[in-house]
C-alpha cells in the first residue's frame, strides 16, 4: 500500500509517501522514514502532551500495537497526520520531525566525542584565566571551557571562607560527601588522606571508591605562602585515546576489567567496582577512574594478571608523561574547575610548615551542562 | 625455575612454590597463584602504604616491569617475600592472601546478583515498617532492605517541614537537584511537572534525565487527608529479568539502544543518552531508567523503530502488571526510600482539593552503602 501526497512553499518542497503504515518524507533534498508508532508516540497535540510542561500524558501500552499512518497530508509546513485504529490525529512541524533525526547538541557531551582532546599541555597553553567578576556577568565561556577542554580557571574569586560554594553554586549543585561540604586541603595531623599532607600526589581522579562519582571538582585557594604545592592537570581522555591508537590490547584490557576501588575511614566504607577506562553505550571513552592510592587491583591467573599490570604501566606512562601535564600555581582568589571523570589532577610537595589553604568542594556536569545551555541560549 | 617451601601449624598446612617467579600457595586444600607483580603491588608495609591510611604510596611506574619473586619464606601465618631486582621485602597474611581472591562484600551492591528480586507484590507483603525510634536504634535493617528488595518503610517520623533531610542525613548525604535540597509534591498551580498534580502517575524512575542520576529517593508524608494518592512500588530488576527470560531478543534491544531522557523548564534543560536497561560491566542488570514523560525515543529505521516499540512495550506491560505493583497509602509520619536506579513508583490519582503533602529528596546510594557496612561490623 502506498500513498503519496505533496505541498511545495516558501522554496520547500514537502512531499509525503505512505509505505506499508509508515511515514516517509521528503523535504528539499533530506528524506527520513518514520516508523507510524515512532510518530504516534511523538504526538505533540495537549491530549498526548501536559500544557506548561511538555510531558507525554499516555504510556507506550496506552497506544495500539499495530498503529499506523492512515492518511497524511502537507499543509504549509505541516504534516498532519490521520493514525488508525485509534483515529488519533496530530499535526507535526516539518522541521520537528527532521531535526528528530539529529541527536540532541548538549546530551551526548559526556563522551570523547564532544571534547577536544589535549596531549601534551602546551595545547591548552597559555591558561585562559577568566577574572571573577567577568565570570560572573557572563558565565558561558568558562562552563563551555569546562565541556571542552575539561577545566576552567577563574581568578579574583573573594578568598572568603566558604566561597567554593558559592562558586559551584552559580552553575549547579554541590555534592556533599564523607569529606563534608567543603573539605580544606592543608597539612592535617592524623591525616586519613594523603590530600592533607605535604606530601606530593601523582596524577588521580577523585573519590573513584564512590559511585556515583562527583562528577565535578572545585579547588579554591584561600592563601599560597609555601614554596612548591604546584597543582597539574592530565587529560585522561586524551591518554586513554593514544592508548588505544598504540596499544589496542592494552586498552581492550583497562576497558573490560573491573577494578575495586576503596576508602576506608573512622565514618566511611566505600567501595566501588569499575574498569579504569568506560566506554559508553556506542563504545567511546566516557569515564577515567585512576587512583593508585585507593586501587585494589584485582587478582587474576598469573598470566592475565601480568597482561593487566602491563596495560596499567603503559597507561600510566602516558599519564605521567612530563609533556602531559599542565601545571600552574593556584595563588589566593583562584578557582579551578574540572571534569572529574575526564582529568587527573595532582600537586607537587609543599613544606609541611609553609601556609598552604585550598578550599573544595564537588559539584555535578549535569547542573554545569544545564546551566550552560541556558547561558549560551540567551 | 622452581622452589618449594612448607610450614605446617595450627592445624593448616601452609606451603609455597615459586614458578617463573609467580607465587603459588596452598592453604590447606586452597590454592591460589599469584602474580609477583600483583604481589609487589600489595605490599602492605608502612614504605608502601601510609600508616593510618593505608594509602598506597607509590605508583605502579615505580615498581620494576620486571619484578619476580626472589624468595619466600613461611612463618607461622606469614608468607615473607623479597623481591628482584629491587629487593624490596614484604611480609603477607595468608589469609589476607586468600581474602584477596574474594570479590569484596558490598563493593558490588549494585547489580542485580546481590539483589533480592521480586516479581510479585505479594513477595514483599506483608510490609516491614520500622518505627522512627527502632530505626535510629539500629538503622542496619531498614538500610539492609533498601539493598536487598530496594526499598524501606519508616512511621512515626516527626511531620516537621523538612524532616526528610533529617532521614537522609542518618545514612548519607542529600543530593540537591533543580527541584531544590526538598520537593514539595502537592498540588501546584502552574505545575513544571506532573508530580505537582493531582493526576495519576504511571511508574517510573525519577530524573532519568540527570547524569549522575539520583541513586536513592525519600518521600515523606507531612498530612494525609485525601482519598486516593496511594504510592506504589514496582521492581524494575525483576522485570528486566523477566524480559531476558521470556523475550532475549527484546532485553538485548533494551540494553543497546540509547534513549534520550529530557526535562526542560524555565530555569533547566537537562538531557541524558542511555539505554531503558543498562548493563554493568560483569553483563548484570544494574540500572533502570523508565520514564514515559520523558523519553524521547530515538529516531531509527522504521523496521528497527518498529522492534525497539515492541521490546518498550513487552518491558512496559511486565512493568504494568497489576501484581507486579506493590500498593500502600502512606499517612503523616510515613517515609519511604527506596533505589531510583532499580524500583519505579508510582501514584494513583487523587483529589486536588483534599490535603496531600509529601516532602521529598534524593541522596546517593554509596553512602547508604557505607553506612550499613559500618552499622553492620558494629
């Protein structure tokens, strides 16, 4: 059965074809197909859809089994649209149903696929710092930094005690963990982190132990008067996509075992299982989990386990590599932001005496991503 | 090359043979073989971990590619070890050395293997109250049954506004979300979501759009004096379970095709790609995402769209299914929690001009997780 109607306006030509109950349309040169129950489940007339809120009133088994188009026809830029055995007409935006072929600008921005990928840290060199007040009137760049690059640095953030609140608070949501609200990174006495020593700390991504994961760092710094305690930056990413560029076995491996990850303190017992590398539903890498301190690597047949053990060397070179890492100092008033599930952060040794505070906090992308859509659509 | 040394004491035989320089021990009738890099990398001496954190002090790049065991040596319940080339030497527990074989106990909470599933309401009836004075008594059955059937019941918490956090609070963190640190569900005006109706709800699982999802919802009841308003419960696990059971083909599309959850409002565009049944590593069920309102089904072929519909609707009546639906009316002083990743609730329609109020909020299961491990070894 087959059914062919068309319209031709405003230099568009819109033709349709009923082919065994589905939808194919033609508009210009762009032809998509559309399944009937695809369409009907796409209605946007107010009985399928709440007024105000835009959310689907009916469920999947509230609609016919074996709906399909019954009669279609072009009006403007319309396609109106006769479904049967329910009757159930709507009226369709020509340009909806196109665009509904293309995946959503902000949905996918969590894999390798919506970065650009540093190697070596002079590919993000010189550092865009983005003075506070700036940041404030126009937050876009620095989140749209955040997307991309997977950090962003503000300056002249007032060094006030609690600041790194309010700064998560601009774009999202803070996330409260076993280290508090905020935790203050400095020399601690019985510390039960290496964070509060002055010791320093090789490249890692934090809290890997939780699940869910802060997906989003803070570090402010309330005042610097030691000498060393650099901060670095490593884009996991990147390492992870070398990797398997040039060793795909090494990278299978990090991709398929599960590691445990662990924390335990007086008040938590955290543990997480997890491959250091995850790939997303369409196979990119989406998610870094690298933390020597708190890894506990899984025991496997000798055999395998040497096999593993090379891979994490060969990945941690990369990581460790000395042209990887960005480094800068984090004087008072400034704030990084990062990507916690694509960056590894680390800080060189700081005497133990010298006055170091930093004050962080986590946060989450999906407020971040939120909040830069709405920047960037105004 | 090959070694062999034995000890008997206690009871347990205990011997040690090194081949190619891998460790292989026998306890008992136990044998477990390790690796000389996995070895090393365990080493539990203070030079290797920090003393009070137990973090591991060194990377995996600092350790030889080539480490072997060089000699080991039985002592009672300690296997000694010196390794080459860097001779470094490292005293083990046997037991610690078995344990490691064991995957660790609440580390994989999350998937459906430590989950007791059920696929009818009347496996989980009667329902398990705790009163609000048990509870803070001894939290560990309630936090115990949110990991095991996915969902706790309290009564005679104070109806204090807010009191929710104060739930939250007793085993973890609160997750704030763009409907604030609490959400009222009451009736509202101009409504940014079904919820602030009177309306019917079909189940679902809550903020499917977010990345990280909320792992854990709280809802707690201020007043109660309308008819209808019940809440329910169903197992998504258990469902999901059954698709792959009943219909394989349909659970494989359910858990390889990406769906766009989305939510916009004035002051949020929120937006995630994942599939309705997500799989973790090991190929176990481990997160739900089932949310009619707002799921944007992809756009596919209409022979493939046609297959994705029938897999939804197959999953949606198992979901559906009135026995699968575990019903209860929650009155002032109720709370409920349960696992936003695993159950989906629901609510049937109730007048707008009677008196409902919950208060509501999310909070993270990793921190559940680490509280009833604590209460437990307590």
């Amino acid at each position: 059965m087959s059914n062919m109607y068309s319209h031709v306006g405003e230099n568009l030509s819109v033709s349709a074809l009923v082919v065994d109950g589905d939808l194919h349309l033609r508009v210009g040169d762009t032809q998509v197909d559309i399944a009937a129950i695809w369409l009907r489940d796409s209605c946007p007339c107010p009985e399928s859809r709440g007024v105000g809120n835009g959310q689907k009133l009916f469920n999947i088994v509230d609609l016919p089994a074996d709906t399909q188009v019954e009669r279609v026809r072009i009006v403007g830029r319309n396609v109106e649209v006769e479904f049967s055995p329910d009757g159930h007409r709507g009226v369709f935006d020509v340009e909806d149903l196109i665009a509904a072929d293309a995946p959503p600008r902000l949905a996918d921005a969590r894999s390798e696929s919506a970065k650009r990928l540093w190697r070596k840290a002079s590919e993000v060199s010189p550092l865009q710092w983005s003075a506070w007040s700036d940041y404030l009137a126009d937050p876009a760049p620095a989140l749209r930094a955040v997307v991309d690059e997977g950090f962003a640095l503000l300056t002249g953030v007032p060094t006030e005690l609690g600041q790194v609140v309010a700064v998560a608070e601009t774009f999202g949501f803070v996330r409260k963990t076993n280290y508090g609200t905020i935790f203050d990174v400095r020399v601690e006495e019985n510390p039960v982190n290496l964070a509060f020593t002055g010791l320093a700390i090789s490249p890692h991504t934090d809290n890997p132990y939780r699940d869910p994961v802060p997906t989003l760092q803070l570090l402010h710094c309330i005042h610097n008067s030691t000498v060393g305690g650099e901060s670095g930056l490593v884009d996991g990413f990147a390492a992870a996509a070398t990797l398997r560029e040039k060793d795909p076995r090494a990278f299978d491996i990090l991709t398929s075992t599960p590691v445990t990850f662990r924390f335990d303190s007086a008040d938590a017992h955290l543990s997480t299982v997890a491959p250091m590398i995850t790939l997303d539903h369409s196979g990119r890498i989406c998610e870094i989990r690298f933390n020597n301190r708190s890894m506990v690597a899984p025991r496997l047949e000798p055999d395998v386990s040497r096999e593993f053990y090379n891979a994490y060397r060969t990945f941690a070179e990369l990581l460790y590599a000395p042209d990887a890492q960005l480094n800068f100092q984090l004087d008072a008033g400034d704030c990084l932001i990062f990507d916690n599930t694509r960056l590894l952060h680390a800080r060189t040794a700081f005497a133990a005496t010298g006055g170091r505070h930093l004050q962080g906090t986590y946060a989450d992308l999906d407020g971040l991503l939120s909040a830069l859509h709405i920047h960037e659509e105004n």
